[in-house]
C-alpha cells in the first residue's frame, strides 16, 4: 500500500512541477526506462515465486539503469551510440518478455 501511496505522490508533484529533462541526458532516459522496466518485472516474477527481496531489487533497479546508461555512454564515446543503444534494448527486451512470459506462466498455470 506504501509503494502505491509513493507512486501516487510521485506523480502529483511530476504534474505539479513539470519537471525538465537536461538535452544532455536525453538520449539516456529510454534506455534507463527499459532498464527500470527490466528490474521491475524481475521483482514482480521472483515475488511470484516466493524469493523477493528488497535489496536484491534495489541493487538489481539502480545498477540495471546505471550500466545500461554508462554503454550508452561510452557508445557515445566512441561513435557506436545509436548501436550499443539498440543492443541494449534488444537485451533488456528479451529479458522483459522472458519475465513477462514466466508472470504470466504462474498467474495462469499455462
């Protein structure tokens, strides 16, 4: 109930303050997005399966992000940005659709 109260706090004030993104992380924030998604599905399936734990999904959230941004990064670094983005995509993807696909397994025994 806590997480749904901060969900909905959070974004009253996003709303309410409007916040802005600077142009020099823009190209970052998909990528730390399908990196939150990542690690908020990985908690959703190991909750269904009886081994959640806070700290591993704090640690799993915050160096999900921050690695996938620093690729990015250093795509960017050494020109291969638009490449390094799309694999990181690619594997975030493939592990959001194994979780989805492992979520849906258990809710609906198929």
């Amino acid at each position: 109930m806590l997480a749904v109260i901060g969900i909905i706090v959070g974004v009253a004030v996003g709303l309410l303050l409007e916040p802005t993104l600077p142009v020099f992380l823009e190209p970052y924030l998909p990528i730390a997005i399908v990196a939150a998604l990542d690690a908020i599905l990985g908690a959703a399936r190991s909750h269904l399966e009886g081994v959640f734990s806070d700290k591993v999904f704090a640690v799993s959230f915050i160096s999900n992000v921050l690695i996938a941004g620093l690729i990015v990064f250093v795509g960017d670094q050494i020109g291969v940005g638009a490449q390094l983005s799309t694999g990181v995509v690619v594997v975030l993807g493939i592990r959001i659709f194994n979780n989805a696909a492992a979520i849906r397994r258990k809710i609906f025994h198929a």
